[in-house]
C-alpha cells in the first residue's frame, strides 16, 4: 500500500499466512501470485456521511510484480483456548452462553463482506478506541457470521483470507463464548461479535505499534516494553491520516521493489480518498526511498497522502518481528 506524489499505478497484491492454532516460530508464505487491472487515479470523496468516507490505496506501488513476504513470522498460539464450541455447563458455576442465530448458506451469502474492499453500516463501534488490545487474535477457518451482539442479528460475513492471505482480527471485547472483533471493512473503527465454534482459531501477539501523530513517532512495544522507536512521515494537512486502532492486515512484498520493497496494509482507511491507484482506500506503512523535491527528509512531518511511512531499519524489523493481526493505535 503505497501513497503519494502522483505515483499511483498497477500493482499485485498478495499476503503471507500465519501458522495454524498451537505453534510458534516463523511461517512460509505461499507466494502466490494473481494480477489486477490498471487502477483509476485517485478520486475524492463527497463527504456525505464523514465516517463512511475512505482512502488512501496503499495499492499503487506502479510496480510489476507483488509477492507474500517471505520475512512474516506468524503469531504466538495460544494452547487449548482455540476453537471448540462452548460446552454445556452447570449453571451454578459457569456463565450462560448466548447462542447464534442461525444463518444459511443463502443468508451468508447475501451479507456484506467484512473486508478492506467491503462496507459494513451495521456494524459496531469500537467500544475503546484508545484502548490498548490484549494482544488476542482470531481466525476464522471458513467464512462465519459477524453479529452486531452475542445472540444478536448477523451483520457481515468474514471470510478466512484478506488478500489472499489468512484472516487475524484482534479481540477488543469478550463475553462467554463470543469475542468482539476489529475488522477491516469501512467505516474506520468497525466491530462486531464472532461466536467461538470449531471453526475459530484463537492466538496471541505480544507485540503492538502506536504512532503519534503529534510527535512523529513509530513505537513498537512488546509484551509493555518499548522495543524501538523510530521518526515517521504521516498524513498532510490535506490528507491525514485518521486516528484510529487497527492492525497490521497483511505483508506485501515487491519484487521489482520502486518505493518500498515491503508494504504493511493496515485495517483502515483514509478519511479523503474513496480510492487509491485503484484499491480500497486502506492505509498502509512502507518506507519512502527518496527526499521530496524539496530536498527534505519523508520522516518526522507530514509527508504522505495518509499512509505511514517508516525508516529502512523500521520495515525490517516490523516485517519480521511483528505478526499479522498485531494491533496498530493511532493516536
């Protein structure tokens, strides 16, 4: 997802997958490969209902070939928490457990997609958005229903890939047998409850990304402590980037690298653009390879049409150290 100076042209999107549910340690990614049409410019949006706007493509890299990373590294699993339906208990010591609503395959057919390419306008707000995430994550095996509330109506459907990778949604809320979720999909800060069946994988990332806005600054923090901290380039006046929390969505890799050789789309949007070089609008972090035509640096002002943009040494780390699904808190 790259933004920026006009150079906003065809790319192929692709994304590596975590590990499945009980092990730890790196992934190998698919590498697959699949071609998109030559994107639009970018267009404006009328901004009729300010949260649904959207933006910033972090898909117009103008670059010939796009890969999974191979650098990603999957999340930390956590043992025995995954993915069996709620057993019936004694009431007297375990909470009741809200049963779903039954939904067809018709039903879920017909539901909008909770993806970065998708609009949910019944979905949930996020209930603390400057909170900071337990770190938990799922990911559904199949495509599951997205409710507006444990027992509740269902919303959305989310599928087990996002670019062609493996879906992690963080865990911002828990009731007995039921999690709420972040998910990508417009407008910025949408949530919804997912029921905890066989089909849900659960997992933990230590690790999480904050960025002030104010300062300039990229933290990443694992487990409560400051790993690193860099300068970034973030939204100009005319194209903020929007404060919000989400996560790291996928990893990119350019193999005829122009801009950023690894580009991260994160789960939201911009508040400007209701597309970018053809893609959704999403938000991303990369690296910027050269100084503006003003000779100063992309880092530590605004510089981007709203997307991130991080020192070499940052993407590195990021790129491999920091799992998809990790929360990233705009602030």
């Amino acid at each position: 997802m790259i933004d920026g100076d006009d150079d906003r042209r065809a790319h192929r999107d692709h994304q590596h997958e975590p590990r499945q549910d009980g092990a730890t340690g790196p992934t190998t990614p698919s590498g697959a490969r699949r071609d998109l049409e030559q994107p639009p410019t970018a267009t404006r949006r009328r901004r009729i209902v300010p949260w649904t706007v959207v933006a910033l493509v972090a898909a117009a890299l103008g670059v010939a070939g796009w890969a999974v990373s191979g650098d990603w590294h999957s999340v930390a699993r956590n043992s025995g928490t995954s993915t069996a339906s709620p057993a019936a208990a004694d009431a007297d010591d375990t909470p009741s457990v809200a049963a779903p609503r039954p939904v067809s395959q018709q039903q879920l057919d017909a539901l909008p997609a909770a993806t970065v390419f998708g609009t949910v306008l019944n979905a949930t707000t996020d209930p603390q958005p400057d909170g900071t995430p337990s770190g938990r994550l799922v990911h559904p095996t199949t495509t599951v229903p997205l409710y507006s509330s444990p027992g509740g109506l269902a919303i959305a459907a989310v599928p087990p890939t996002q670019l062609v990778s493996d879906t992690w949604l963080p865990i911002v809320a828990e009731r007995p047998g039921w999690v709420e979720v972040l998910v990508p999909s417009r407008p910025n800060d949408s949530t919804g409850w997912i029921y905890l069946d066989s089909r849900i994988v659960t997992a933990h990332s230590p690790y999480r990304i904050e960025v002030d806005r104010a300062t300039f600054t990229m933290t990443l923090v694992n487990n409560g402590t400051i790993v690193a901290q860099w300068p970034v380039g973030i939204g100009k006046p005319s194209t903020p980037t929007p404060a919000t929390r989400t996560f790291i969505l996928a990893s990119i890799k350019d193999s005829q690298a122009t801009v950023s050789p690894i580009v991260l789309p994160l789960g939201a949007h911009s508040e400007v653009f209701d597309s970018y070089g053809g893609g959704p609008g999403t938000l991303g972090i990369h690296t910027w390879p050269n100084p503006d035509s003003f000779g100063r640096t992309s880092y530590g002002r605004p510089s981007s049409d709203g997307c991130i943009r991080i020192p070499p040494d940052a993407l590195r780390l990021l790129s491999t150290e920091v799992p998809i699904g990790s929360p990233v808190l705009i602030r």
